[in-house]
C-alpha cells in the first residue's frame, strides 16, 4: 500500500499531507543519540524549550502558621444561667431572664419613662475630638459617671418608678445598686459601639444588670483577643443576645475583663427602646484621672 493511501486510513481522508522536511534529522529529535545526554532528569523536544530538568521528589513544608477557623457565632435566647467563659480573669457570667416584667406592665413602664425621664444626648471626646453618642441618656446616683472623657453629675433624685425597678431588680440579682445608666435608643440608626463597663469607679469585676424596655434589639458580645493576636477579634468567640420587651440581662464576674458589648445599628423597621443599666459606683481612687481606664478596652460611638 502506497504512503499516501495509508495515511488516509489511519488520519482520515480530511487529513492534510505532512510537508516533506529538508532536514534529514528533523522530527526525531525525541531518539536519543551518542551526542545526546544520557542524564536520566534531562528531556529535550523538538518544540522549542531545549533542555528542562524534572524534580527527582517532591517534598512537603508544614505552613509555619496553621490555618484557623473562624467561630460561629452563639446564640443565647432562652431563660437560664450561662457560664460563657473560664479565663484568663475568671469564670464571666450571663444571666437571662426573658418577661422579667410582665407585658401590660412594660408597656406602661415604658411610656412613663419615655415621657419623663430627662433624656439628653451626650458630648464625648475620642483623640481629641468629640462626637455626639448615637442615643440619648440620663444618670442617677450620688456620684458622678465619667466614660469616654466626658462626666455625667451625680444625680441623687431618683425618678419613683426607678426606685422601684431597682429594689426588684435587687432582690432578684441579689446585687445592690447605686447608680442607674438610661439609654433611649430611638430608632434602629441608635447604637453602642463595642466596650468594656471597665472604669475604674466600677470596682473590679463589677455585676452590671440591663432592663430593656421597648423594641428588640440584639445585644452582642465578643471575646477579648490573646495577647499573640495583638488585638485581631476575627478568631475570637461571639455571642447574640436578644433583649425583648421586659427582659433583664445580668453580666456578672470577669465579663467587662474578658469580653466587650455592642447594640450595633440596624438599618430596617426598628422602634425606640429603653435600656436601663443598673450599677454600683465607687469613689474614684486617688490620683485617679477621670476618663482613663482601669484595664486596656477600645471605646466607640
């Protein structure tokens, strides 16, 4: 059989004739000869990248930093007692209580204090300049409140429905309280950035107890970063707490040492809210400089 007709059964009619080559020797460029190399890791071709050397083993490096996984985010709705952290400061503590107060109950409470309480919108300062909170407040206690560079007077006259939320809030908590932190969110654009309640007229691991009054909002925690991510929160645990019409929220132990809480904005439907923060102030220590902190957080708007 002639060469042109064998090429026709094994490529195809279609297939086009290979032109004939003027170098004798090309297209056997992949035969070794006597003048050719004999290294075993050498390969040449005849299409143009000369000679290229393959690894005789491949050998694995361990990354000189694991990979970690990111938390999934806890979430925290029902009654109960939580233990939520055991270290580096000690054991922090949540306590939850959905419908602390009753629902016909909240709702007065909640317009009462609305219309009554002096609602104002405080001034602070951060790296020398101010900025207006996001929310409106008020103070009560017998001694003044400094947080973020700016103090709020000590406020001894008790509105009476206050007194009277305090002593039930006592008796459940088993805490006593001299000062109360009110906080109007009037709508999902109001907030609170991420903080620690760490002044140090708070004492050393102070219980701080929360009334919320209102519409829901979510209440959320982060745990302080180790001291080798030099402040990275991305790896660190969270927790979503939501804060119904009535319910109290106690945060007890190492929580302001070891965690930080936000009400972060939302950006749909959301009606105002009353939040009620009671706390034990002391007189600040001496040599004390209002405004500067007791253990290392990060302050926001």
């Amino acid at each position: 059989m002639s060469d042109k007709r064998q090429r026709a059964r094994v490529q195809g009619s279609w297939a086009k004739q290979m032109p004939k080559q003027s170098n004798p020797t090309a297209g056997r460029s992949m035969v070794p000869n006597n003048n050719q190399s004999k290294d075993a890791n050498t390969v040449s071709g005849s299409w143009g990248f000369g000679n290229q050397k393959t690894s005789k083993s491949f050998e694995f490096h361990q990354p000189t930093k694991q990979a970690r996984d990111v938390p999934p985010e806890k979430a925290i709705e029902k009654m109960g007692d939580y233990e939520i952290s055991h270290g580096p400061s000690g054991v922090s503590q949540l306590r939850l209580r959905p419908g602390f107060i009753p629902q016909e109950e909240a709702d007065w409470m909640f317009s009462k204090l609305l219309a009554e309480l002096p609602w104002s919108q405080k001034t602070n300062y951060r790296q020398g300049e101010e900025y207006e909170e996001p929310r409106l407040t008020c103070w009560y206690g017998e001694l003044p409140y400094t947080y973020a560079r700016s103090t709020m007077p000590a406020k001894a006259e008790w509105h009476p429905l206050l007194v009277t939320l305090r002593k039930a809030v006592e008796q459940m908590s088993g805490c006593s309280f001299n000062s109360l932190l009110c906080n109007l969110y009037r709508d999902g654009h109001d907030s609170i950035g991420w903080h620690s309640d760490d002044e140090a007229s708070l004492g050393d691991k102070p219980s701080i107890a929360s009334l919320s009054l209102g519409d829901t909002r979510i209440f959320s925690l982060r745990k302080q970063p180790l001291p080798e991510d030099n402040g990275d929160y991305t790896y660190v645990e969270r927790i979503r707490v939501p804060l119904s019409h009535g319910t109290l929220l106690l945060m007890e132990g190492a929580t302001q040492d070891d965690w930080q809480h936000q009400v972060a904005k939302e950006y749909h439907d959301r009606g105002p809210r009353i939040n009620l923060t009671f706390r034990t102030i002391h007189p600040e220590p001496q040599g004390y400089r209002p405004g500067t902190k007791m253990r290392f957080t990060t302050k926001q708007p």
